[in-house]
C-alpha cells in the first residue's frame, strides 16, 4: 500500500556516507521534530535525475529554507557510496542530503518502488517529492512514469 498524506514514515534504517564512514540513519531521528522535503528518484548518475532533479534542489534550497524547511534529502535505491560520489558530483554538500536505500527498504515501505528489472535496473524508486512535518506526511507528489513536473523544486516550493 502506499503512503499517503496524514500516515507516519515508517521506521526504517538508510544510510550517508561521511568523513568517518558509513552512517546509520533511523528514520524516527531523522525525520523527529523537524520539517523535511524529501525527493526521491530512479537512480544516481541517470539523466534527469542529475540534470534536472537534483540541481533545482540544490539551486532551490536557500528558498525551501526560508520557507520553514529544516532539511531537504533526496533519496535513491543506491549505496551510500554511490550517493556521497553523486553528491560531490552535483555539489550539494550543505544543501541536500543524499540518503542510500540500498536494499530499497524504505522505499517498498512506503509502497513506491519501481521494479525496472526488465531493464537492468532491478528495484528503483519511482520519483516522487514529499513534505514530512515530524515524521508525518503533509504533501505527496508522485510523478507519473516518466514525467518530472510535480515533485520539482519548484513545484514543491509552490505549495509551501
């Protein structure tokens, strides 16, 4: 079933990779008391993924800031290396964090996975942006296949 506005994030585990190591990321922490805007997508290092989803919210996030946001993520059934190599890429140290879904965990939690395996790919993410205000769901946008409108940076700034 998937997530839907009013339901909780479920308690899941993922992963950032930082100077000391690999670290364990609780969603209950991770999202407790805070204001997040967390995007999620297909693939590091795929086409629109990093030539348009993740640049507008690095090139947003001082706007999503000033509008009440704590953090913003962007979330990929990819390793945390993967993520820490793709974010030095698009440069959003500071801005967004990259959030590893390594075994998809969260992202069949929440019911949005994307099986391409036909195409190679095996279990993504479907690309989607949600607003959560302490753990809970405010806004869920989920793209249509193929498309990239509604979880923008600027389509979710909008409705801030």
């Amino acid at each position: 079933m998937t997530i839907k506005v009013g339901d909780k994030i479920p308690s899941v585990t993922l992963q950032v990779k930082t100077a000391d190591g690999i670290n364990e990321v609780s969603t209950d922490d991770f999202f407790k008391g805070k204001k997040v805007v967390l995007f999620a997508l297909p693939g590091a290092f795929t086409p629109t993924c990093s030539a348009k989803h993740v640049p507008g919210f690095v090139e947003k996030a001082a706007d999503l800031k000033g509008k009440g946001v704590d953090t913003i993520a962007c979330l990929s059934v990819n390793d945390a290396f993967v993520m820490d190599a793709w974010a030095k890429d698009q440069k959003s140290d500071g801005k967004v964090v990259m959030l590893a879904d390594g075994s998809a965990a969260f992202t069949k939690a929440v019911g949005l996975e994307l099986d391409l395996t036909a195409r190679g790919m095996g279990v993504r993410s479907q690309r989607y942006a949600m607003i959560v205000d302490d753990g809970k769901v405010t806004r869920l946008e989920v793209e249509e296949p193929g498309a990239f409108q509604v979880s923008s940076a600027e389509s979710i700034l909008a409705k801030l």
